[in-house]
C-alpha cells in the first residue's frame, strides 16, 4: 500500500481475484481455496506471500499494537498508522473482508487481519481516515 498525498491509499494491485491450482504452493488440502478465479484465493495467496501475490485490497489490524509492528515495517523504525472510521466504508463503497472469517486457518491468526477493498478496486479515499498516528 501507499499513500497518494492527499488522495488515499493506492492497493499494490488492480484485482482482488487469483486463481490457484491444488499442487501449487499454498493450495493444499485444507487451505480454502475453490475452484476458478475468485477473491478467496487471493486472499490465501496473499496471506502466505503478499509481495508475490498483491491485491487490490489493504492489509489492517484490528489490533493497535500489529498495525504499529506493520507500520514500522522490517527495515525502519518509523512509520504511520491510519485509523479508519468502519462507519463510513458503505459510503465509499469500500469492502471489509475479516481474514479469519475466508479462510479458516490464517497464516497469522494473531494479525487479526481485516482487508479493506474499494468495490471498483481504486483508490481508498482519504475521507474514511480518521486520524494518522506517527510511531516510532
């Protein structure tokens, strides 16, 4: 994800859907995936290798101190948490899709990971941000 100054945040990717084959990596027996193209695969691809598998959706955390961890990142020590306000993402059209509830052993259960999807698969307007807090 980026943050387009003063626009939104910009997805990695341009499609919420992928198609997996059973053999291939992450599509065994019992990960979820379905037959065909679809966001449930996608959202299992991403959760294993999100740099090799991006989607049109952003990661979140239910959990203040996981989005300070993913807001540092690997490689620094600072970074910027948004704080979203889930009252306003019907009015921009904006999905919320709960990882745990999609697939039924996430990769990293204690991410609470929710995805956050403009239906048109755009820009996520700044509007549903509420507040950006500086961590570090």
């Amino acid at each position: 994800m980026s943050h387009l100054k003063g626009t939104g945040l910009k997805p990695k990717e341009t499609s919420i859907k992928r198609q997996l084959q059973h053999g291939q990596k992450y599509a065994n027996h019992g990960s979820g995936i379905v037959h065909g193209n679809s966001m449930t695969n996608a959202v299992i691809a991403h959760q294993y290798d999100s740099s090799k598998y991006p989607t049109s959706a952003v990661s979140t955390s239910l959990d203040i101190e996981i989005a300070e961890k993913y807001a540092k990142g690997k490689n620094t020590t600072e970074g910027k948490i948004y704080k979203i306000d889930c009252n306003k993402l019907e009015l921009y059209d904006i999905e919320m899709i709960k990882v745990s509830e999609l697939m039924e052993r996430p990769r990293f259960p204690e991410d609470k990971e929710v995805l956050l999807r403009k239906k048109d698969n755009g820009v996520i307007p700044m509007e549903i941000v509420i507040e950006i807090i500086e961590v570090k």
